[in-house]
C-alpha cells in the first residue's frame, strides 16, 4: 500500500485504536477549542505563525505567503520529528489532520510516510471529524438505554453515579464532562468549564466506548449544565427513559452539599456573588436573610433554606414536566451518605438491571 493514505472520517474513527499516535497539526488556539479525543497537539504553523502567513496571503500575494509558509511548515515539522517522533519504529501508525484535511496534514502526511512510517491524513480533517461525531452522538443517543438517576439538590446523584462507574457500570456523568454541578452554585472553583464543542467530544468519546446492551446510567439533567447545552437528541432519549429516585434526608443532604463544595464557606465574596443572581426569584428581603446566614457562618441554616425554598421546589417542578419515568421511578433510600450507604444501593441496582 502507497503512503499516506486519505481515509474518510467514519473509516478513521471508527477503527481509532488501529493508530499508535493521532496527530493534530493545528495551531494551540484551535486545539484548545476542541480536538479529536486522544490526539496530542503538533502545529506545522504556530498561533503567531499562522496569523503572519494569512495576513500576508490577504493583503500581499497568496505566493508570497505560500512561500514564506512551507518554510515555517518545513521547520516546524522538522522539530517535532527530532524532539517527538525520532524513537519512533517503523510499524508506527500516526493519523494526522488539521482543519480541513489540506495542506498543514498532507505536508506532515507526506514527510512521515517518505521516511517510512504508514501514516493516514484524515480527509477533510477536523471539520469532518465534527460532522461525524455530532451525527454519532445523535445516532447513539438512540440506541443506548438509560437510566436516569434522580433526586433532589444533595441527594448524592453524582456520588451515586461515581460508585456504579467504580463498580463496573456504564455511566455517563455529564457533570463531570461539564466541569459544574449543574446548578446557580455548581461551579468548580478554579476548574473552568470546556468549549460546547470539547464537551460534545467527551460525550461522544465516553458513548462510543459502551455496550449497548447493557444499561447506560446518566443524571437527570437540564439541557444546560453551567454555560454548556446538552445534545438535544440525547436530552430526548433520557427524558424518554427508566428513572432511579434517590430518597434521603434533609439534614444527610445538607451535611453532602457542604462536604461536596467547601468554597462555599471559604470564598464568601463568590458566594454573595451568587445568591445576588437569586434576588429576580424571591426579592431583596429574602437574599438579605440568606446572606445574613453566610454572614454569621451558619452555612448549614443557609444549605437548608437554599434547598427547601429555592431548589426542591425548582426541581420537583421540572422532573415531573420533563422525565416521564419519574413517576414510576424505582426508589433507592439512602440511610446516610457513608461510602458504604452508596456503594450497597449500587451494588442493588446493578444485580436487578444488568
């Protein structure tokens, strides 16, 4: 076979773990926006680079800028090739795109496969990739059957969901890829949340590893988590699906929400911050009771009242317009949020549904 070779999008991720490296050639800007899950990042033009050869390409001459650019491609290649890719043996398999499959692949393409190496250029690159992948979320969305674990704000979901994944669970934690909890506080402090494009990645990186005959367990979540929406397709097959309810006690989901976001206590400018963004919802006399509360460090009077006057009420309201197996929902009855507690109503669902 003549190298390299140009496969499709569907031919190349549908068979990643037949390529030893995937290469993304793109600048750090644009890798950072998102990229093909696993693939480490070697720009043939740098941020800097690739501004100076299109404002030349724009305002000078395409030739000029051409010329000027395979000098910077041919350096840049020749460094990588010296610093991350010289131990390489010969068997090595790299797949390698850049935005649109064109010059800054099939440049790095073509020197990989003149030494040697079996090198594949992903044709049409990383906007092929996207359009597959998006399409691959939707179609699988379909497929899988879930298992959507509810309950209200601190009643362990995440806690829950984390010990049916360290028990051998197929589990979707949307959280988790959403770097946020989900709610007005849910955001995790010096953890910002990804591009809607890299999250959309996640999802359909974590998807395409599962079964789908086995069940897929996911949170029921709204269509936005923090900044980030959920696939829409995805959010229709888990509103369509079989509900777990978590039942526990106020004072176990008060004692869970400080252990799960000690900030709350400790950066109290973020936390007035907050509460502020309530005022439209319950007026200026309410949220001066609740920062009163922050403000005497009585977080647990201030926990309980979030939760029973402004979360439960929101909640409740949604998962009975939205999730239409809540009302048939199996109860799991937490007893305390002990690692125990979890890991014994895990071990239940997993004996009844797998």
């Amino acid at each position: 076979m003549k190298y390299p070779v140009l496969l499709s999008a569907g031919e190349a991720l549908s068979d990643m773990a037949a390529f030893d490296t995937v290469i993304d050639v793109r600048s750090e800007s644009e890798f950072a926006l998102d990229h093909v899950p696993g693939a480490i990042n070697c720009p043939v033009l740098h941020d800097d680079e690739r501004v100076k050869v299109g404002t030349l390409y724009k305002q000078d001459s395409p030739f000029k800028a051409k010329k000027i650019g395979a000098a910077i491609v041919a350096r840049n290649i020749a460094s990588h090739l010296e610093s991350r890719f010289s131990d390489h043996p010969k068997s090595w398999r790299p797949l390698v795109y850049c935005w649109r499959g064109g010059n800054r692949s099939g440049a790095m393409a073509h020197i990989l496969a003149k030494i040697g190496w079996p090198a594949v250029q992903l044709e049409g690159g990383y906007k092929a990739y996207r359009q597959h992948m998006v399409t691959q979320i939707d179609e699988m969305a379909g497929r899988y059957r879930f298992q959507v674990v509810c309950g209200t704000t601190g009643s362990g979901k995440s806690r829950l969901l984390g010990t049916l994944a360290a028990m051998g669970a197929q589990v979707l934690d949307l959280e988790k890829l959403a770097a946020h909890r989900g709610s007005l506080l849910g955001g995790l402090p010096g953890e910002p949340q990804p591009t809607q494009k890299m999250f959309e990645s996640q999802i359909w990186q974590t998807l395409r590893q599962f079964n789908q005959e086995r069940w897929v367990y996911v949170e029921s979540e709204s269509k936005k988590i923090g900044n980030l929406r959920v696939p829409e397709k995805l959010m229709e097959s888990m509103r369509a699906s079989a509900c777990i309810r978590i039942n526990i006690s106020d004072a176990n989901r008060v004692q869970l929400l400080i252990e799960d976001y000690p900030h709350l206590a400790t950066d109290m400018a973020q936390l007035m911050s907050q509460l502020e963004h309530l005022t439209p919802l319950h007026g200026r006399q309410k949220i001066d009771a609740w920062r009163a509360l922050a403000e005497l460090g009585d977080i647990s009077a201030l926990v309980e009242a979030l939760l029973t006057q402004h979360y439960d009420p929101a909640y409740l309201k949604s998962i009975n317009r939205n999730f239409s197996g809540y009302h048939n929902a199996r109860a799991v009855n937490l007893q305390d949020i002990s690692a125990d507690a979890f890991g014994s109503a895990a071990a239940t669902l997993l004996s009844d549904v797998i």
